[in-house]
C-alpha cells in the first residue's frame, strides 16, 4: 500500500494515520479509521483502495475486491486500484481477471513495472510465455535492479526451451541480490538441464548456507551426488 498524491480536501495527516496503523499491522484500527474518515469524505478512491489494502491484508479477499472494484468505479484510470484488484484476483485463481487488471494497469500507466511484473508472473500461470516475457523485459527496462523481474523473466525463458538465455537472467537476479533464494534454486536448475553439474552444486550449496533446512536444494545436491 502506497501513499500517494491525495485529494486536498482530504487531511494528508489523518491518511499519513492510516498509513502508520497499517504498516505496524494494526488492521482493524486502520478500518475503523478509514470509515470515520469516509463519513466526512465520500467517494474519495483513495479511501477505497485503502479499505481493499486492509482487508487483503486480513485475509478477506471478497470484500478488498469491492473495495478495489469501488475505487475504479470512481476514478477509472486508478492505476494502483486496478494492480491491486489483480493481486486479490491471483489470491483466488482468477487468473483471467488478474490479468486484466494488470493490463489495464500497464495501459494506464505504461511505466508501471510492478504491474508488468505481476501480468508477467500470471502470463506464465496461463502458459502465455511469450507475452509473460514481453512484459518481463518492460519490468526491468523501468526498473534495471528490479531482482525479482529478472527472476521471473528466466522462468518465462525457461518454459519456452530457452535454457541459456534463462540462465543469464537467473544470474543477473543474484548480482542484483546474491542471497535470493529463488534465483540461487532456479540457476542450478537450469545448469543441472545445461549438464553443468558442479556449477549446478555450488549455487545449491549457496541456498543451504543461507537456509540450512531449504528442502528443494538438498534434494536437488543430493541428486547431482548420486549420478
């Protein structure tokens, strides 16, 4: 949840407020507060969107996306709404409509890498590889260091047989971040499919020494021991 440019009628120090009650994960509160201020305040988005933030956050999928549904309704060119409404709608396997909202994300504002992040991660959960992959490389166009984009983009490659192409973009995920575990697992993934198995090794080795119990990697060390 973001704190964004807000309406001048509305009191940026009540929503600075909300905002602290919400990162300290005092959600309820935060309601509370968001519906006193909507009382004085009606069919302002921003309060919308900020109900569906808490109540995606408790865990209460259906009433955050009316919350997002409402806040679009309002303002249709919410860009950060419509990226919400998709995280809630992969929250329930609506895949379809994630990515819808994500798209109309990333039309609304084209330099939104984290939505074209997430519409590449559910492009890949509906075997859309190549258009996951175009809106990857958007991602990290507008965002180089974004680590977890690079990430994704090599699963994307991967899925389509694209084996070494996919490991450069799982090794340019760890100089970005040399402790992300995922990248670490999916770089010695794909060197074990390249036959390099003590390359492989060593990056299985890195997520163990970060996280001794990671279960993925010991199966796969002890795979590469026994060939």
């Amino acid at each position: 949840m973001k704190n964004e440019n807000t309406p001048l009628s509305l009191p940026k120090k009540q929503v600075d407020l909300v905002m602290g009650l919400y990162s300290s994960d005092k959600i309820d509160e935060a309601i509370d507060m968001i519906k006193a201020l909507n009382e004085d305040y009606p069919n302002v988005p921003l309060l919308f969107n900020l109900l569906g933030a808490c109540y995606n956050k408790l865990g209460q999928f259906d009433p955050a996306a009316q919350f997002f549904e409402t806040a679009i309704s309002i303002k249709p060119d919410y860009a950060e709404a419509f990226l919400n409404h998709g995280i809630v709608m992969r929250e329930v396997g609506k895949l379809d409509h994630a990515a819808k909202s994500f798209k109309r994300a990333v039309e609304i504002l084209p330099n939104y890498f984290e939505a074209h992040n997430k519409l590449g991660i559910t492009l890949i959960d509906l075997n859309r590889f190549e258009d996951a992959i175009e809106h990857l490389e958007w991602a990290v166009a507008y965002k180089y260091d974004f680590y977890e984009a690079h990430n994704n983009l090599g699963v994307a490659n991967r899925k389509l047989g694209q084996i070494s192409i996919a490991a450069k973009n799982f090794e340019k995920a760890i100089e970005i971040n040399p402790s992300y575990i995922l990248a670490l697992l999916n770089l010695g993934v794909v060197l074990t499919d390249l036959e390099q198995k003590d390359e492989a090794a060593k990056f299985f080795k890195r997520v163990i020494a970060i996280e001794p119990n990671n279960l993925l990697a010991q199966k796969n060390l002890k795979e590469l021991s026994s060939d």
